[in-house]
C-alpha cells in the first residue's frame, strides 16, 4: 500500500509514528506467540478427543449389544445405567470438540495466518517511515 508520507515533514512526526508502530508490532506479536501456543494445544487436544470419542462409541456399542441379550432384571438396569453415562460422557466430547478440537485448530490457523499479515503490514509501515525519515532535513 501506497502512504502519503510525503505529508511528513517533521522528524519528529515520523518519530512518533515508527514508536507507535513498534509497539503496535510487539503487540501483534505477543499474541501471535499466544495464538501459537494455542495451536499447539488444539493439535494435541484434537487427537486426544478423537480417540476418546471412538473410545467411547465402541463402548455404547458394546452396551447395546449387552442389553439386547440380557433379560430383564438388576444386571440389566446396571448395564442400561452405564451406558446413561457413556451417553453423557459422548455428548460431552462431541461438544468438548467444537471448543478444543479440529474445528477450534483451524479457526486458530486462521487467526494466525491473520495476525502474520498484519504483523508483516506493520513492519512495511515502519520501513517505509524510517524511509521517509531518512529523506527530511
């Protein structure tokens, strides 16, 4: 993008701009170390959630195929009562996943690819400042 710096005619003025711009970008970075670390995380919680998940559905298979066959009595409330829970503990990471797993990963992917840009903008802003700063008497 193309500034109007020629604008500036003050030292100073460019001064003022470049510190502003320099904090703005140790601030663009700060979140982007941030946003890496959470990445991180969601890579990691992602792949752990998967595998809880088909855990657990295996599990409610198992349930269903152990309730068909069992007549009706004590152990079968017993077994119907576990898989209430695995019930719960499924609903629970299918919605842990939205929060924690691959859908959370790429919106933080984005956020990042984002904050990269700006961050790259920034540096360009300041170049071209201390550019113009060069220039003035």
């Amino acid at each position: 993008m193309a500034y109007s710096v020629a604008a500036i005619t003050k030292k100073a003025d460019c001064d003022v701009l470049i510190n502003d711009a320099k904090k703005e970008k140790n601030d663009l970075e700060f979140r982007k170390l941030a946003l890496q670390r959470q990445q991180t995380s969601y890579t990691e919680n992602s792949v752990e959630l998967e595998a809880e998940l088909t855990q657990v559905n295996g599990e409610l298979a198992a349930y269903d195929t152990i309730i068909a066959g069992l007549p009706d009595g004590e152990l079968k409330t017993e077994q119907i009562k576990k898989k209430k829970k695995a019930e719960l503990k499924q609903f629970l990471l299918t919605d842990k996943q939205h929060d924690y797993g691959v859908v959370a990963l790429l919106a933080k992917e984005l956020d990042l690819t984002r904050l990269e840009k700006d961050i790259e903008a920034t540096g360009n802003f300041i170049a071209v400042i201390e550019v113009h700063k060069a220039t003035l008497p």
